[in-house]
C-alpha cells in the first residue's frame, strides 16, 4: 500500500493514479487540495528530500509567489516549510510515500517499479 499526495487535475499525479492501477498497486489518494499536508507529514518528507528540491520552482504556483518570498524561501529551509504549508501546490507532484516508508516526488516509473515489488 502506499499514498500518492497531489492535486487531481495534475497531469503527473494522473500518471501516478494510472500507474498504480495498470500495475496492480494498492493507494490512497490525498488530494492536497482537500487534505492538505499536515506540518508534521511535511517534515517526515523534507528529511528525506531537501525542501529546495521538494519544490516546483518551475511551476506556476512558485512563480505567482512575490520574489522575495521566493527568495526568502531559497535561503531558509523553515521559511520554505511554511510556504508549502500554505501554498501546497509548490510542492512538486505527485509525492508518493511508499510502503517501506521511503518517499518520492515528481514522475520516474522506473524508479516506481523497483519501489513497488
């Protein structure tokens, strides 16, 4: 079982969503949108993966934001967890926690497919 964290109508969540099904893969769903991420899920996965790489700088969410948040961000790893505490969708999708506890984020099926069996 793992959890795929994201916001339906994105086109890498939907990858994830289709992948899991296609292979057999059981999930729950979050749906950051109605059950955003909770401060202490955020800091399981920023030990994990840095809170600069956690994000989607190239997104439009991160670009909306006023440069000098984005720069504050950039220099301060808790400036960057309360930024995506709350905007979530700064953080790059989908992130997928797995069922051995680690966790991912963006699209790598190769990677899915090693994780998942």
């Amino acid at each position: 079982m793992i959890d795929i964290y994201g916001i339906p109508n994105c086109g890498s969540v939907k990858k994830a969503l289709a992948w899991a099904r296609d292979n057999g893969v059981e999930f729950t769903f979050h749906d950051f949108k109605k059950e955003p991420p909770t401060e202490a899920l955020l800091e399981g996965w920023m030990k994990q993966i840095p809170a600069n790489t956690l994000v989607n700088a190239a997104g439009p969410s991160w670009r909306k934001l006023d440069p000098e948040v984005r720069e504050a961000c950039k220099a301060d790893a808790a400036a960057m967890k309360t930024q995506m505490l709350a905007t979530p969708n700064i953080i790059k999708r989908p992130v997928i926690v797995w069922a051995d506890g680690s966790v991912t984020r963006g699209v790598d099926e190769a990677l899915w497919a090693g994780k998942a069996h």
